[in-house]
C-alpha cells in the first residue's frame, strides 16, 4: 500500500512583535537602517520560542531614507524553514540635522566685477559622506556677491537632511 501526502509548512506561531515606541524613529545614515531585538523591539509569546535564522529571518523594506506617511520603513519577519508566514511591523526613518560645523568654504577673492561664489562642501558628521547641493541642501546667498566684503549664505537641508543655518565668507580685495 502506498500514499501519497503533502507535508506544509507551520504558519508562524501565535505572538506579538512590539516595538518600543507607537513612533518608533531613526536617523537618517545613508544606510539601511537595522532595528535592535531588545532595544527597538520586542518578541512575546510562542513567537518567542523561534530562532531567528533557523525559523525565520528579519528583513527590512524602505528602510533607507526618509519616510513619509504614505510610505513607511518595514521590518519583516518571515518563517522559513518548517516555517511559513510574515509578521510586518512599520517605522519612521527621519532627516539627518546638517550644522554650520558641517560646513567648509574655500576661498573668495575679488574677481574683477564678476561673481564670486566659493566652493562649499558639507559633509556629515564622521566625515563618511559628502552633500550633493540641490539633492542635499540648498544654497541662497546675501545680495552683493561681487564686490569685496562679507556675503551671507543661507544652507538648508533638504532632502534626507535637515537644518537651516547661516555661515559668512569674506570676498578679499585683488592684491595688485
């Protein structure tokens, strides 16, 4: 006699993955953003009794840049193995604060009538990126840009980045 049978996975056990915060946020880094077992969420119940990696996995969905009310960073939990199923969990990712010590500004020196803008760079804190103007932050500066003197730039952070600040350079005179 012989028969033939199906074996199905078990559906994830009953359980409660909670995080720590109604609105749980994180930072802005430029990378995929990990949440911590224990620090930003919690697993109760028979769930509790898995292993992560043998069980199921963790996997993470939009979880990059910044997030918006429609379009929020997810964190998964999906059985594998003898295991079938996902638990989905939502989260914030916010803006990145830039400051005037983000800031350098290179050299201004007169340039007989003609616009003078120095390079601006702005890079994040622990120095791993450099902002892009216009994707990054934007640049408005003071009226006189031309003539000797100090000119006043507005840097806003756009994008994944926040902070509205002023930072000043000196246009020097042409030695001759």
């Amino acid at each position: 006699v012989s028969a033939n049978f199906t074996i199905t996975n078990a559906t994830l056990p009953s359980g409660t993955v909670t995080l720590m915060s109604d609105k749980l946020s994180k930072t802005y880094t430029g990378e995929e953003i990990s949440l911590v077992k224990g620090t930003d969420y919690t697993i109760t119940g028979e769930l509790a009794k898995l292993t992560e990696g043998t069980d199921y996995m963790v996997s993470y969905e939009n979880a990059v840049n910044v997030t918006t009310t429609s379009s929020k960073a997810k964190i998964k939990f999906v059985g594998i193995g003898s295991y079938a199923g996902e638990l989905v969990k939502t989260f914030d990712i916010t803006p990145a604060k830039i400051t005037a010590s983000d800031v350098a500004l290179g050299d201004a020196t007169y340039a007989g009538g003609k616009t003078v803008k120095p390079s601006v760079t702005i890079t994040v804190p622990g120095g791993k990126t450099t902002l892009v103007e216009g994707t990054d932050y934007t640049l408005a500066y003071s009226k006189d840009v031309i003539n000797a003197g100090t000119v006043t730039v507005t840097v806003k952070g756009i994008g994944n980045y926040e902070g509205s600040f002023e930072v000043t350079y000196e246009i020097t005179k042409r030695h001759v």
